[in-house]
C-alpha cells in the first residue's frame, strides 16, 4: 500500500514544519515526566513570596480589630482611595483611585522612535502610559487578645494609549511601611 500522495494533491512538507512537528516529540523523549514539570511550575508561587508577604504585613497591639479597620479606611481615604468593598466580620478592606501614568520621558522618547523609523521608510506605531488604576487590598486578622494582624498589598492597572492593559504588583517594601506608619500615627492620635 502506497501512502505517496500524487497529481496535484501532492504537498511538500517544509523541514522548518517537520522540525516543528517533531520537537515536542523528541523533548518528552528526553524527559518522560516534562509535563508534570511544566505543570508544578506554571502555578507555583514566586520564590520570594514568602519575604513580600512578610513586607506586607504587621501586628498591632493594644487595639481591637474593629478600630484598626476603622483608622485603615481613614488612612486610605487620606491618600485618595475610594474604598469599593468593606467586609469588617471578615476583615476585609478594599479601594481603589484613579492616576495619570502619562510620563514625558516614555513619550518623548515613543515620537523619537516613529522619526527614527520614518526616516528608514518604516511605520512605528508609539505606545505609552496613559492611566493607571492603583488598588489595596487590607486583611486583617486576631492574633490574639487586644492584638491584630494587617495585611496590606498594592497594585496598579496601566492602560496605555491604545487601550491594552497590564497589571502590576507594587511589592516595595516603601509602599507598605508607609501606609503602616500612617496607620500607626493615626492610632496614636486618637489615643491622646
């Protein structure tokens, strides 16, 4: 039996496709278990997770939970959050503002780039930041009596301007510490 195709049925098969074809093949044949491998890795947390999380979080003494989600939601709003949902049994907190992201170096140098392409006769569609939503996220949890642990993380949407988006985590250990002492220092102004 004859598997040869003819007349004008007959394909080629470019080597670029058969290597194509074939590579998964002959990974797998390398390593039987590849793709449990892949698999453990694609939702495997950061290895730094655990210091981020750590930068995240402190403990507040002498203050019940209630209060210190109380003097978060002040300290969020201060900064120009509009806090979007609020679950106090929970110990849950969350707020969002809206910022420009418009930054005059990334566009100066996006119209640099579509001279430079332009002059070798080529098209260069520019893109920059245009928006930016930055969110929190605050838990909190008992840790014991008259102590209480928070949680606080940062992240920022950018749209740019041709309308995709990314999202970023902002996990500097700046953007928790100083919401911590802004917390802290509200709660001791109230004590006074």
């Amino acid at each position: 039996m004859c598997f040869k195709p003819c007349g004008r049925h007959a394909r080629s098969v470019s080597p670029l496709l058969a290597v194509a074809l074939l590579l998964p093949l002959v990974v797998a044949c390398q390593d039987p278990d590849w793709a449990n491998k892949a698999a453990l890795q694609i939702g495997a947390p950061r290895p730094e997770a655990v210091a981020i999380r750590a930068r995240q979080s402190a403990r507040f003494s002498g203050v019940g939970e209630e209060r210190l989600l109380v003097e978060v939601t002040q300290v969020l709003q201060d900064l120009g959050f509009t806090i979007e949902e609020s679950a106090a049994p929970y110990g849950v907190l969350a707020g969002s503002k809206d910022r420009d992201a418009t930054e005059t170096g990334q566009v100066v140098g996006q119209v640099a780039l579509v001279v430079v392409f332009a002059l070798l006769g080529a098209h260069y569609n520019p893109t920059w930041d245009t928006d930016q939503v930055i969110r929190a996220t605050i838990t909190t949890r008992p840790l014991g009596r008259d102590e209480v642990g928070l949680r606080v993380s940062f992240e920022r949407i950018v749209t740019t301007n041709q309308g995709t988006s990314r999202a970023e985590e902002l996990t500097q250990e700046e953007f928790a510490s100083g919401f911590f002492d802004r917390v802290r220092s509200g709660l001791n102004g109230h004590r006074a």
